[in-house]
C-alpha cells in the first residue's frame, strides 16, 4: 500500500504557511488552496482505507 504522510506533510505545510505565492530563480509557482484542501481531504480518506484495518460498528441490543 502506498504511504501518502509525505505529500500530506507537505501540503498541511503550505496551508499552515499561508502561502500563496512563491519565487524562486525568477520561477513563480501559485498555491491554489481550495485545490490543496480537496487533495489533502483525499490523500487523507486513502491513508485511512490504507491502514489494513476494517471500520466496524457494533450495536448492542441488550
């Protein structure tokens, strides 16, 4: 299974920065938040599905 904690890392870390803009060597690359919020949402429901444990619910009737 595929381990996302390193791409989930990195996006938690540029939404906490509030960064949206960022220059390097006359490169300009734009954050789209609401983009990153929508993949780090995913990245994190795989992570979940990925952990090999099953989500069980038990309801007792007693």
């Amino acid at each position: 299974m595929p381990d996302y904690s390193t791409e989930i890392a990195q996006i938690e870390e540029i939404l906490n920065s509030g960064v949206t803009e960022h220059s390097n060597d006359g490169q300009v690359t734009k954050f789209d938040h609401d983009k990153l919020r929508t993949r780090l949402r995913e990245l994190k429901r795989l992570q979940a599905g990925s952990n090999g444990r099953a989500r069980v619910s038990t309801i007792r009737l007693n």
